[in-house]
C-alpha cells in the first residue's frame, strides 16, 4: 500500500501524566499504486502499566489517507 523505506515521523511534543503518555507527532507516506505523499498530524495516547506498554490509541487523519489512495477518484 505504500512505498517502503519512505516513511517519516517527526516527533513535536510528548506529554506524561502518571500511567498515561501522549506524543504528537506528523506522519509522511507515499502512496505505492500512485505515488501520492502526503503527511499529517498524529496524536498517540499510551497507558504504561508495570512499565509496559498496555494499551495506545492512535489518531490520525484518515480522510487524507483516504483521499491519498485515490479510494474517492471515482466518485
């Protein structure tokens, strides 16, 4: 689905509250079948338990990602 090797993140801020940690972040992909990059903000959220990793949401932009694989070109 997208190019290997060609994805950037670039980490702006990480925020820690007790078992809780969130990073913002932009992401940058290329899109394989159309060479269409694109990049975007990111928001993950982890919970640390016993100083593992137990859960993370990530929130992101999927209507640009949408848009990026072309799924909408043919509406």
């Amino acid at each position: 689905m997208f190019v290997a090797n060609r994805a950037e993140m670039s980490i702006d801020k990480i925020l820690i509250a007790g078992s809780d940690a969130v990073v913002l972040a932009h992401l940058g992909q290329t899109v394989a079948s159309n060479g269409r990059q694109f990049r975007m903000p990111v928001a993950f959220h982890f919970t640390v338990t016993d100083g593992l990793i137990t859960r993370m949401h990530l929130y992101e932009d999927t209507f640009l990602v949408v848009k990026s694989l072309g799924i909408l070109d043919s509406q």
